[in-house]
C-alpha cells in the first residue's frame, strides 16, 4: 500500500485550523493535519490556509481571499500544485476541483435538528454535504452514529464510509488560579457543561434538573449561539453563563467541577465527554447519538428525551456516591486513553492511501 502511493502529493485544506473560534471541526484539523506527515513520510504533503495562524503546527502555503475562499482562491492554488488528492477535513469540497477529493462529515445536525439553523445556512449546508457524498469515493465520519446518519438520511452506501473517531490531547498543566472561581461567581459546589449555547446542546434541560438539587450550580463554557437562551439560563441564579474561557480556565473548571454533565440531543462525536473522562471527572451524558459511543462504560446516561426529573435523579447519584465516583473516574481515564489524535491521524492517513 504505501509503495503505491509513494511519491504522490496531497494537498490539505487547513483553513478551519486558522478560525478564532476553536470546536470540533477546527481542532480535528489542526490535530490531525499535524501529525499527517509523520504517520505517512512516504507521501508529499501541501498544506493550504486564507490566512496565517501561530501555533498551527505545519509549513501552510497562505492565498488569501476574504469570501468564497474553499470555492475559488483554494482551486486556483491547486491548478498550480496539481496534487494526486485532496484532503479536505472539513466537509467543503471545491465544486471546481475536478480531481480526486476525500472529505469528512463531522456531524448531519442540519438534517436531526433544522430548526437550529436559518434557511440560508441549513440550504448551504445541505447542499455542500450532497456535493462532498457526490464527489468522494469514500467519505469519513467520525462516529459510527453519523455513519449511519449518512445512510439514512443521504443514502449512502455503508461500504463507502469509514469511521476514524477524534482523539483527545493530555490535560494543559497550566491551570488558572483558584481566585478565577470567584471571578466567576462560582463559589461553591458546580456541575460544568461546555459547549456552544443552542437548544441542540439542551442546556435549559440541564438547568431544570439543576434546579431540582441542593446546593449546587451549573456552569456553562462556551460561545453563545443563541442569545435569547443564553439570557434565559442568566437569569437563573442557579446558572452561570460564562461564555467561552481560555485554556487554563477551562482546565480549572474541569478539576473544581463536582461533575460534568453533556445533556446534548444530537452530537456528531461529543468531545466534551471525552476530555472529561481523560480527566477523570464523572460524565454524566444523555443517551443520543454518539454520546454512548464515546463515553462508552466510562460514563452514566439518560434517555435523551428525559424530563428534568431523571435528569436530576442520575445527576443526584453522580454526585453523591463516593464509591461510584471512584470507579467511573478510573474507568473514564481508561476508556479516554484508547482515543489519541495519533490514532486518528493514522486512521486518516490509512484512508488517504486506500484511496490513492
């Protein structure tokens, strides 16, 4: 396999690496695309970005362009490079690429839950989605519950789709000062959840369940989607909205944070679940999508079309028994370590070289 594919060039597209805001999609191709040219020497790797990024990780050929970028500035750099494939590990395949494409169908959202989207972008999105599952001889998702997303909502055939699960990087050591709780306003016991604001995420069901237990407080990071909800979670006193943190931040939360509680209704992968259990926190998680697929035993669940009040009775044993506490987070640290981004990029790596 890798004699055949000796000497040929890909080329990536690494502009969501580049984005301010950093979620699955953006970091899955920073991990990734970093660590492609060591997983697969034997190959020629060309990596291409709108923009300049610090601490991108690769030797990026930067063609600017403010608009349409994926679809006309990408395309032009190509014809001068004319790679063997191309590697887009977010799902915008170049409608005037005429070459051979991979691409990777992170999560169908769109499709499980369109009322989170406008219907300019739930149409962009439906459209880009048809064109990459038209354009790739073989697709990769994530998750096998995307996989069977894609064939059942898309048609696809099983056989074409390859499932490479994300990985999860060891916990920062830098951590904020405990003094950053208070400038939080979280002063006493908190359950964190982290994630954008939007009812996908089912943050006003969290906070019911929340709200039904003594003395504890849910605290929320990340940006806001939906600022209507976000006003509605802020005006509980048992809720604080603090938009998204930096890393060390973040860190903090995780290790204070009496458990940590992923209440979404529809998830491509759920990294939140995974950087939980990598460190050792108790992950309480609904029941959906690829969220058991993840978290696995690792984890406590819910039906995830709970009401608040079981919501709030497996919440309620998370945190109040020591002896299960104990076990989940020795059974998270294990089930997180099987995920690492060299994993994930050798899986890719692997399917780039079937294809060629």
């Amino acid at each position: 396999m890798a004699t055949a594919a000796a000497s040929k060039t890909v080329a990536v597209d690494v502009n969501p690496a580049t984005r301010a805001v950093i979620t699955g999609t953006e970091l899955f191709t920073r991990e990734v695309s970093r660590r492609l040219p060591a997983v697969a020497p034997e190959l020629r790797w060309r990596f291409f970005a709108s923009r300049p990024r610090a601490g991108l990780g690769v030797d990026a050929t930067v063609v600017p362009l403010p608009r349409l970028w994926s679809q006309v500035r990408l395309p032009l750099a190509l014809l001068a490079e004319r790679p063997d494939l191309l590697f887009v590990p977010g799902h915008v395949v170049p409608f005037a690429w005429p070459g051979r494409v991979l691409t990777v169908v992170h999560d169908l959202a769109f499709e499980r839950h369109p009322e989170a989207y406008g219907p300019s972008e739930r149409a962009y999105l439906r459209l880009t989605t048809r064109w990459a599952i038209t354009r790739s001889r073989l697709l990769i998702t994530v998750s096998e519950s995307t996989r069977q997303d894609l064939v059942e909502l898309h048609g696809v055939a099983p056989e074409k789709v390859r499932v490479v699960p994300l990985g999860t990087s060891p916990p920062s050591t830098t951590i904020a000062p405990a003094t950053r709780l208070d400038e939080l306003g979280l002063s006493g016991s908190f359950v964190l959840q982290v994630g954008r604001i939007e009812p996908r995420k089912n943050q006003a069901a969290a906070l019911s369940a929340i709200e039904k237990l003594k003395g504890v407080t849910l605290a929320i990071a990340g940006p806001e989607r939906d600022p209507i909800l976000a006003a509605k979670l802020r005006h509980s006193d048992r809720c604080r909205v603090l938009g998204t943190v930096d890393q060390p931040t973040l860190e903090l939360l995780y290790k204070r944070a009496e458990a940590v509680v992923v209440p979404s209704l529809y998830e491509g992968f759920g990294l939140p679940v995974l950087e939980a259990m990598a460190r050792g926190k108790v992950v309480v998680a609904a029941k959906s999508s690829s969220l058991p697929e993840v978290g696995g035993e690792g984890a406590l669940y819910f039906h995830g079309s709970a009401g608040p009040d079981e919501m709030a009775g497996v919440l309620e044993v998370a945190l109040g028994d020591k002896s299960l506490r104990t076990r989940l987070a020795s059974a998270a640290r294990a089930r997180a370590a099987k995920f690492t981004w060299d994993r994930t990029a050798a899986g890719v790596a692997a399917v780039i070289r079937e294809l060629l």
